[in-house]
C-alpha cells in the first residue's frame, strides 16, 4: 500500500507540451519544459481566509493554515488550545504547498470561509488525493461545536458520503457569515491535500470531461492490450506476450492511483485496494525490464546493461513482496528509487541501440524518456520537492500513456524489419528462378520474332532490299519485284533502272557520302521500269550497321508516282486559282488564328502595303486600335461558330493611318470551325458610308426646316388670330355702330385696332429677325453708348408694354465708369428687352424681376431674375430654339422666338448666356446671366463688323 501512495495519479488534461516530446531526442527539451511549469507557483487567497461567491469553485491549497503534529496524537480539543492555534503557520507561496511528501506526521489544516450573502450554502470539499489514508474534516456551525466527517481509502468506499473516485465531502455555509474548517490528514506514503471547494453542478461537470479523458487512456490500455495478444498468438514471438504482461500491470497500477479500482473494480476489497497499485507498479516494471532485454537483444548485444536489468527484475519482485506482506511505507521508497533507476538503465540501452542503428531503437528510446521525465516528477512530488497540481500528480499517468504507445510503434517497426527481410530473401529466390524461366522464353520468343519479321518483310506493301557494299542485290521482296514490275525476272543491280548513268554516279555519291557520315539517304527520284514505263519513286536507305559498313544497306521504296501527278495538277490549279484570286476586285483573305495567311493583290492595294508585309502578320494592323481588333474578334467568332458565316461594316486604318470603310465577309474552312481558318472578303465602301451620311446629314436638315415649318405655322395660326380676332370685331363694331358711339368709345376702339397692328407687327419683326440671323445677315456695330441710360430704358419699356401685371421691376446698375466703352446697343436691345419682357410676363403672380448690371473678369454681366413659373429641368437644353415653348406656360401668350434671337444676339457679342430655375410648390424662379466682353475705343480700331 505505500507504494500506492508513492506514486498516485489523477486525470491531466491533454497539454502542448506532451506533443512537444515525440522525437527520440526531443525529451530534453521537453523535459526542460515540464520542470519551468511545475516550478511556477499558483497564485490563490492566503492569510487562512477565503472569501466565498457565487463561483463554481475555489482553490483551497493556498488558504490553508497548517499545523504539523509529529506524534499524530492532538484531538480537534488540543488543536483549539491558543498554544496550539498560536503554531499555525501559512503555507509555503510557491514549492510544493500542502504536498508533505513522504512522511509519517499528521498535518491539521485550517480555512475559514467568508460565505457573502448571495452565495449558495451547500458545498462539496475534494481532495483530489484517491490514495490519502486518513482524513478527518471538522466544520464549524452556528452552535459553536463542530460537525466531523472522516474520509480517506482506509474506509471502505460504502462509507463515503458521496460516491466519487476522489475524496468528497458535504459542506454547509452560512450565508454571510465565516465557517471555519479545520482537516486532519495522515498517511503512511506521499501525503498530499490539493483541496478545492465545489458547487454540485460545477463538479459534477468537472467529472465528465475528466471521467471521459481517463476512459480514453484506459480504452488505449485495453486496446494496446488485446491488439498485442492477438499479435503474440499469430506470429508467436514472446516479446508481445511480454508488453501484454507490461501493459495490464500499468492498467492496474493506474486504476489504483486514479481511484477508478476502488469505486469499480474492486469496491469492497479493502486490503486489495490498498496494495493494487505497489502490486500494478512492480509487475509493470518487471515486464518492461524483460521486454528490454527481449526487444533490444541485450543478452548478446549489451551482456552488462542485460546483468543489470536482470538485477532490477529481481528487486521489483522483492519490492512486489513487500508491498503485500511489509508496511507500504517501506514500499514507497523502494519503488521511488527503483523507477528512476530502472527508467534510467532503459533509456542508456536505448540510446546505445540508437547509435548502434538497431530496428525499432529510436521508437523504443523516446518512449522510455517520455516514461523517464513522468517518473522523475512523480518521484519530486512523492518526496515533497513539487506541489501537488494537475501536472504533477499525474506524471507517470501521461507518460505511461505515450510510452505504450511509442512502444508500440517499436513493434511494429520491427514487424516491418522481420517481414522486409523475409520478403528480400523470397524476392532473391523467386529472381533466380525467373532468370532461368527468362533464358528458356527468350530463345522461344527470338525464334517466333524472326519468322514474325520474315513473314512481314515478304508481305509488305513498300519495297524493302538488302543490298551488298557494292551495290548488288542480296534480298528483294514481292513489293519491290512489283514496284519494277520485275515479274520472275531476278533483281542484280540497280544501275538499269536509272534513266541515265549520271544519275546513278550522282545518287551513288551523294549515298556514299551519307554511309560514311553515318547518315541515313532520303530522296526522290524518276526511274525506268523493265516495261520501259517512267516512275517517281520514294528512296531511304541506311547502313546495317554504322560500324561494320561491309554487312551492307537495307533499302526502302515507294511508287509516289500518283503522288507526283496530283501534285502537279495542284501546282497547275493553284496556279490558275492565284491568278483569278489576284484578279478579284474585292480584298481577300486567308486568316488563321487571327493571322494573315494570304492575301490578294487587291486587299494589299486596299491597306497601302506589299503583300509581303502583310502575309504572316497579325490582324491587329489592320484596325484602328487593339480593342476594336478584339470587339471584331469576339462579335465574328460566336457569328462563326454558330452560323459558319460573318458579315459586317468595319473600319479600317490604311498603312498611311487613313481610315476608311470596308463590308467584311467571312467563311469557316469548315464548317463551323474558326480555328480551322477563315476566308475573308473585303469592300472599300468608304464613298458609300460617305453619300449615306450626306444622306442623313441632308434628312435630318429637312427634318429640323419641317419641324421649325411646322411651329412657325403653330405660332402664327395661334399667335395672329388673336389681333385678326380684335380687329375684326372692332371693324364690325365700327360698321354697324360707329355713328351712335361716343367719341371716347370710338377712340378705344381704334386704339384696340392700334395694337393689334402693332402686336402683329413685332411678331412679324422678331420672325424677320430670326431668318436675317439664320442668313447670317444681323451685324455687330459696337459704338459708344451710354449703357445706364439704356438700361433704365428697357426697363421702362417693360413697364409700358405691360401695364397690368403685378411684378415689381427693379433696376441695380453697379458697372460704374468701368461699363463705358462700345456696345451695339441694337444687340443689347434684343437680350435685355426680350429678358425683361419674359421675366414679367411669365410672372402672373406678380413678384421682383430684379436687372442686374456689373463687372466681373473684365466681362459686363448682365443678370435677369424673377419669381415666376420657372422652366422644367428637362426642357432648358431645348430653350434657344426657335418657336420652343415650355410645357407649363399654360395660356400665357408667346411666340417661341424671344429667347432665340437672345442666343442669336449673344452669339454675336462673343458671349456666353446661363439659365439656371426651380419649379415647385415650395418656390419657383429662373435667372439668366448674360457675360459680354468689354470692347475699347483701340479695340474697335482692330475689330472689323462681324456677321452672325
């Protein structure tokens, strides 16, 4: 039972750095590494008061007071005694905190917990230590007594108040106010306290992701377990039944040290419970010894590490013994010192295997160091150096996990070396066997192939012979007897089939040129038949063998004398369809892949270039720029591939960068393939484009004189009605009741026949403006002007010449002397008279038109605003035209010509003329600005009479 508590474990959660030591030489650093976190101190409440919240749980370890009681004697009476409260002390801030090591006092710990009001009063204390023997809980209540509770693995685990693998005890608090604990432990191996106080709900989901994690490394155990039985019965090598030994010790060892084996296995076996793990321990070791020595070989290979791993076999048997029949205290030392030990004599063998490169060596060495560093932090912990924290306290749980796992790999390393070597012996076997079953196919097979090569020599369709270094004859077959039309007549030499003897020194020179270079002879030449008969035949030959010129040549020959017609008839047409190609009086093309492969002479009289700068170019040249060459690709290649024709109006950039007109037509070579090349055919219809643009140039000017026709017949039908009306009346009026009117009736009358006329009359006039404007007939006089004064006058004039309307006119000179110069006040006339008199009368609601005369950029600005109808957005670009109107002047008379002859006038001046308005049922206005250049008296020397 001591060594149960020498070595004790609880679940670790899976950490980084566990995956920091897989290598066979990375265990140092991970080593390093394990030893920096277990030296960092955790941080919780000190001084033995810890207040409680509403938290899941709370850290104990730290708060604690302690009390070392030597004999083991004092009661909770004696502990209370101001003497002996007055010898608590707080425990250490950092080390190994409330892990006493291996020690045979008793230790009283005393909290007090200040529960605030909102915390909960039902609690669960955990020692997170399944192997203490002894614990003894006192618990202040309101009475002033203390409830006790007793715990640890000496009980059986019926006792326990609360089933659970750790120790767990029930507390009450009561909310705001401090409950003093006080907790006696005793044990007779490592005495360790890592407490923590627990919400039920906190713990019991605690429990879960720890029960599952212990389950997997028990499932990997089992599972590594029975894999490896399995493995022992089919190949029968006794180191698996071995690891399988190994295996189930470290299975029971850990079931013991996690308290899994008390609340599962073995509930009710109390003196088994308290031996399990020492038992597990040395079993395990004493395995993993002899799977050692099996694995690495030790006996023969390392005889005095082997002595010595015997030796420790036999100290784990005796630490075995005296862990069932000695005190466990003993025990726990014996184990202690024999894990590091052991551990250490494994990992020397591993490394020298390592260097020695054994099978399996490197797998092996890294799992015994990882199984190493877990045994030397359990062996700290157990003798007090460390504290006791999730790390610590399950060392050898995590190493033992991956050092079975490591081994494994050994095993099956050495599987693959076992079954590597035996199929390298079969494979050397099986070889030679093939070489002998090659030899014997071989000889088969070069017999078969030769009569193969005979037989389809003689029945080819070429000519094929063998000649002699002289030149004779030694083979023939039917095709070349056929080719000569030899018939039974034997073949001697080739000499009589030439058509004269200094083709055949010819041939045979330039053929024993190409033998000595080793070179093999093509050539086409005309020969004699014995009928006497001309033909082109197709002549290869080459030596037999390049380095022995005396085996020969071998001959190959070819009748291509309908290949030698055909290609003359091709030549022919070719020719004549050239001819008539060039001829064409349209451009055509021959267009691959976008490129030229062929034009005509006409298409490159077209372009401005020799045809030889065109053929074999790109397209691109041909357009005006790079993406109207990709536009006409893309439109003519879905054109193409879907209709297999293409027509279409392009322009073109001649080779002078003159652009022009062509209509292109295309064709696919076949049938709706592009890729496959495209016949083009082009048209300069650069006149043709040219007439059909005077053409609409000439339509839309007819349209716009019918347009302008059409209003101005609007105008005058609507706009001279109006007076005829009055002077008609007036006239019958004057008929039949002119003797019986008064004299002041009679003048009223007359005055309305006045300005009907007169009416009348400026319309006439503002139309006779507007044609003297489009004749370019209307002069700009500019003379000396006083520009106030008439400016004052205009705006009189609107006045006058519409008396009943509401609008206050207002005029704001601001030019100053700066205005004097020349004007045309005739042009002046025509723009403000005409802005004045639209600004009044489309201003029914009365309001300011306000005239605005200044200066500005050496410019006279002239400034017409009101309050009007205002002009819609979309109809200002239509304003200037002649007979326009807006499309809400409503029954507002006019003749849609003020506004043109303002253009017109402006235009004249050299100026500009602006229009900005609102329409809305907020407020609604338009405001013109007119800019005129400033003309001097010097100016005017230089300045000749403009005409519009």
């Amino acid at each position: 039972m001591g060594a149960k508590k020498g070595l004790s474990a609880t679940l670790m959660p899976d950490l980084p750095c566990f995956k920091y030591l897989v290598g066979p030489r990375a265990w140092l650093r991970g080593f390093s590494l394990m030893l920096a976190l277990l030296a960092s101190p955790l941080l919780h409440a000190q001084g033995g008061t810890l207040v409680i919240g509403q938290q899941g749980s709370y850290t104990l370890t730290r708060a604690f007071m302690v009390l070392e009681d030597r004999g083991g004697q004092l009661t909770l009476d004696e502990v209370l005694q101001p003497a002996q409260l007055a010898r608590f002390r707080p425990v250490a801030e950092g080390g190994s905190a409330t892990n006493f090591g291996l020690t045979s006092s008793a230790f009283w710990l005393r909290v007090s917990l200040q529960a605030q009001a909102d915390a909960p009063a039902p609690w669960l204390l955990e020692v997170a230590f399944p192997t203490l023997d002894q614990l003894d809980l006192y618990t202040a209540n309101p009475r002033g007594g203390f409830e006790h509770q007793r715990g640890g693995d000496l009980l059986p685990f019926a006792s326990r108040a609360v089933p659970h693998r750790n120790h767990v005890l029930p507390v009450t608090l009561q909310p705001g106010t401090e409950t003093t604990l006080y907790l006696r432990v005793q044990s007779q191996g490592t005495l360790s306290v890592p407490a923590r106080l627990w919400q039920t709900g906190a713990l019991w989901q605690h429990d879960q992701r720890e029960y599952a994690l212990l389950a997997l490394y028990f499932g990997v155990l089992t599972g590594l377990l029975l894999y490896n039985l399995l493995l022992f019965f089919s190949v029968r090598d006794r180191a698996y039944l071995i690891y399988v030994g190994f295996v189930g010790g470290m299975a029971v060892s850990q079931a013991a040290l996690t308290g899994l084996g008390v609340q599962y296995l073995w509930p009710g076996q109390t003196w088994w419970g308290h031996v399990a793990s020492p038992v597990g321990l040395s079993v395990s070791a004493a395995f993993g010894l002899l799977f050692a020595c099996n694995f690495l070989g030790s006996a023969t290979r390392m005889p005095r590490l082997n002595r010595v791993m015997q030796v420790l076999v036999g100290g784990w048997i005796l630490t075995l013994l005296v862990a069932v029949l000695l005190s466990y205290a003993v025990s726990s030392w014996m184990v202690t010192g024999l894990a590091v030990v052991s551990v250490t004599v494994v990992v020397l063998a591993g490394i020298l295997s390592v260097r020695a490169r054994y099978p399996g060596a490197p797998y092996f060495l890294t799992a015994w160091a990882v199984l190493l560093t877990g045994v030397m932090i359990i062996a700290l912990h157990n003798i007090g150096v460390l504290p006791s924290n999730l790390l610590t306290t399950n060392a050898l749980l995590i190493g033992s996990a991956l050092e079975m796992v490591l081994l494994s790999f050994a095993l099956a390393d050495r599987i693959n070396v076992a079954f590597a070597e035996k199929e390298l012996a079969q494979a050397a076997s099986q070889a030679d066997h093939a070489m002998v079953e090659a030899l014997r196919h071989s000889q088969e097979r070069y017999r078969v192939v030769l009569q193969e090569r005979e037989t389809i020599l003689a029945n080819s369709i070429v000519g094929i012979a063998f000649l002699t270094p002289e030149g004779r004859f030694r083979w023939a077959n039917q095709a070349m007897l056929d080719i000569f039309a030899a018939g039974d007549q034997p073949l001697t030499s080739m000499e009589p089939f030439y058509l004269s003897r200094a083709d055949y020194l010819r041939v045979g020179g330039e053929v024993a040129a190409c033998i000595r270079a080793g070179r093999a002879y093509e050539t086409e030449i005309q020969v004699r038949q014995y009928t006497g008969s001309h033909i082109w035949i197709s002549l290869s030959g080459k030596a037999v063998s390049p380095r022995d010129l005396t085996q020969g040549t071998v001959w190959v020959m070819t009748d291509i004398t309908r290949r030698k017609e055909l290609e003359a008839e091709l030549v022919r047409t070719s020719s004549e369809r050239e001819a008539m190609l060039n001829s064409a009086l349209v451009g055509i093309v021959l267009s691959v892949a976008r490129r030229l492969e062929w034009v005509n002479a006409k298409f490159a009289e077209m372009m401005g270039y020799p045809r030889e700068d065109l053929i074999g170019q790109s397209a691109l040249r041909l357009h005006t720029d790079a993406a109207a060459w990709e536009n006409f690709g893309q439109r003519a290649r879905e054109a193409l591939k879907t209709a297999g024709s293409y027509t279409c109006e392009q322009q073109f950039q001649r080779r002078n960068g003159e652009l022009f007109w062509v209509e292109a037509g295309g064709n696919c070579l076949r049938p709706l393939d592009p890729e496959a090349g495209v016949i083009w055919t082009f048209l300069d219809i650069t006149e043709r484009k040219k007439s059909e643009q005077d053409t609409r140039e000439a339509l839309e000017r007819q349209r716009e004189l019918n347009e302008l026709r059409s209003r101005f017949v609007a105008m005058t039908s609507h706009e001279f009605r109006t007076p005829l009306a009055s002077i008609l009346s007036s006239g019958e009026i004057l008929k039949h009741y002119g003797e019986r009117l008064p004299a002041t009736e009679k003048a009223q009358v007359l005055d309305t026949i006045a300005a009907s006329v007169q009416r009348m009359t400026r319309m006439l006039d503002r139309v006779l403006l507007i044609g003297k404007s489009d004749a370019q007939m209307l002069e700009f006089e500019p003379r000396p002007l006083d520009l106030e004064k008439l400016c004052r006058q205009l705006v009189q004039e609107a006045r006058t010449l519409q008396p009943g309307s509401p609008c206050e006119l207002r005029l704001l000179f601001a030019a100053g002397d700066g205005a004097a110069g020349l004007h045309d006040e005739k042009l002046l006339r025509h723009i403000l008279g005409n802005l004045l008199s639209n600004a009044v009368k489309y201003s029914p609601l009365g309001g300011v038109v306000l005239c605005r005369v200044f200066l500005a950029d050496r410019q006279l600005v002239l400034e017409v605003s009101d309050n009007g109808i205002g002009i819609p957005a979309d109809e200002i670009t239509h304003l200037f035209e002649s007979f326009h109107r807006a499309s809400n002047v409503g029954a507002i008379p006019g003749t849609g010509l003020g506004l043109a002859i303002v253009k017109n006038a402006v235009d004249l001046y050299g100026g500009t003329i602006e229009v900005s308005s609102l329409v809305g049922p907020v407020g609604s206005g338009t405001c013109f600005t007119v800019r005129l250049p400033l003309r001097t008296q010097t100016q005017d020397a230089l300045v000749q009479p403009a005409l519009l």
